[in-house]
C-alpha cells in the first residue's frame, strides 16, 4: 500500500501525525521511462523469474532476446511495492572494510526491435511476490493503451522424458482458435498460481489475446540450464508471433551442452539405462493415438530418488561449467 504522511497540530506546540494509508493504484506501480510510443499492435512477451522455469528454458530465452536485439526501457515498475526483499534478498558486494555495490532488482517494460523492424515489448524481471490483481491490473492497463494484439509468457516444466527425443511443450490460450499446436497431454488439474498465469487469465477476461507455452523439459536436466530447451521455446515464440528473433547462439549452446550429455550418459551404463527406459516410454507413447498422456503409461520407470542419484554427478559437472 503507498502511504502518505500528514500532521495536525493538536495545541501548542505539541504536533501529532498520522498514517492515511489508501489503496495502491494500478498506475502508481510503474513509472513511465520513456513517452509511449505510437505502436501497431505489438506482441508483449512476458518473463518473470520465481515461478517454475525447469532447464532456465524462458530465462534463456529472455536473456538471448536482450543481449542480441537492440531495445529501451518504457516503464519501470516499483519493487518495493511488490517484492519481499527478506524472501529473496538481492546481492550486495562486500569490500574489505565496506559495501561497494548493490544488485537492486529492476522489472521493466522494454521496447525492442527484432532483425526486420518489427517493434515489440518485452516484460522482464522478478514475479511480484505480492499485490498480484494491482500488477495485473497495470500490465492490462499498458497492454490496452499500447494496443497488444498478443501476449505470449514460456517457461519450462519437468516432464519424464528423454533428452533424445524430440522437446515436446503444452500450449495454453485465452480463445481456443489461438492454438495450433497438439493437444495437451494433461487433462483438467488444479496447479499452483503465478504472476505469469494468472495475467492470462485477466488479459482473457477483458477480452484481449493471450497465450503461453510450457516446454517439456526430462527431469533431470530440471535444475541446470538446458539450451536445448530454450531453443524450442524460441522457435515456437517466433511461429506464434511471427518476429524475427535470431536463435544461432542458443542453438550453438545447446549443441555443446548435448555433446556433454551424450559423452556423460556413455561413461555411465546407469544412466544408460535410465535413458534408454525413458526412450522406451516415450516411444510407447508417441506410436499410440488412443493413449492421452505420458503419465499413464504402465512401464516400470525408475524413482524420482533414483534419478536423482544417477545424474548427481552431471548436475553437479554442468553447474560448475555454467
């Protein structure tokens, strides 16, 4: 909530004061960096970390558009109104004898342009941890006065698959001629909220497009930054939206990073065969139309625990190297 101080003088000279504390405004969160600029119908695509992103695949993304393509902040929006900073701490760097730097965590509406012109918005940043319907609510609000034809958020999920076969993603929209792409293999579930999905739904609500992809990522590569994950996600935003977004970087990365899994799955027959069973299912799954999803299938898998013990090592190899 924003507050303002007042005072009465009560007497003399004694002075009271006293809190008016009103409701925060969805245009007091941000402010603006820039003039809004006149746009026709700009894609936003939005990325905000604290929510589940299995193999950094939307951090990835995110990350790649910024560093490759040129852009300007719009809006920034105002942290200390929606991030609980004993939660998640920002860096400070330490210098022998005092504090030389601080890591202030930044949300910012960007304007960026991709190889061929086209302006679009990029939402980046750190998923407010409270005030969620004034968030939405302002990011509505931008979205209809810069005239978005189309929001579009990624993000990866840990799936049992394996890192051989294709990557596979569960598209979700606010209109359902939005989605071209196959069917999800999940049914109708309850699952935790964010930032991210709960905008969908408001954008959805007020009548604006909006959609979002979550790509398959094999579940023990989850915790590491896995390029090829990103590089899916990256094609399927362009398919979407039609920008023209470079990908060559992310695919060299994931290229690497598949040649070290390869050379770590050969130099361990357990983890051979912890793929070739994940390799067996999911071919079961895939050579089968009347089965509507990879968890139901009934072949024997190793545990989660399991798993966990075998790629122990990898993990640890591949966040060393990163």
């Amino acid at each position: 909530m924003k507050s303002s101080l007042h005072y009465v003088g009560v007497g003399q000279p004694d002075i009271s004061y006293f809190w008016e504390v009103g409701p925060l405004r969805p245009e007091d969160l941000y402010r603006l960096e820039a003039e809004l600029p006149a746009l026709d119908g700009p894609v936003l695509l939005h990325s905000l970390d604290g929510f589940m992103d299995a193999g950094s695949a939307g951090r990835l993304v995110r990350d790649h558009i910024l560093e490759t393509l040129e852009h300007r902040v719009l809006a920034t929006f105002d942290l200390d109104e929606l991030i609980d900073y004993r939660a998640r701490r920002p860096m400070m760097t330490f210098d022998g004898d005092h504090y030389a730097d601080y890591e202030k965590p930044t949300l910012r509406l960007h304007l960026v342009q991709d190889t061929v012109g086209q302006d679009f918005l990029l939402l980046a940043g750190p998923e407010p941890d409270r005030g969620w319907d004034t968030f939405v609510a302002a990011v509505t609000s931008l979205v209809a006065e810069l005239g978005v034809r189309l929001a579009v958020t990624v993000h990866g999920i840990p799936m049992g698959v394996p890192h051989t076969r294709p990557i596979g993603l569960t598209a979700h929209a606010t209109r359902p001629e939005l989605l071209t792409w196959p069917k999800s293999p999940f049914g109708k579930v309850q699952v935790p909220a964010s930032a991210a999905s709960l905008l969908e739904y408001r954008l959805g609500e007020a009548g604006h497009d909006a959609m979002g992809f979550a790509i398959h990522v094999p579940h023990y590569l989850a915790q590491s930054s896995y390029p090829g994950a990103a590089v899916t996600a990256l094609e399927t935003l362009v398919n979407a939206t039609g920008l023209a977004i470079p990908g060559d970087g992310l695919r060299e990365a994931a290229a690497e990073t598949d040649r070290e899994i390869a050379s770590q799955v050969e130099g361990s027959d357990e983890v051979k065969k912890v793929v070739e069973a994940l390799e067996q299912q999911y071919d079961a799954f895939a050579g089968s139309l009347d089965r509507e999803s990879l968890l139901a299938e009934e072949t024997p898998m190793p545990t989660a625990d399991e798993l966990a013990a075998q790629f122990e090592r990898f993990l640890a190899e591949q966040e060393g190297d990163s």
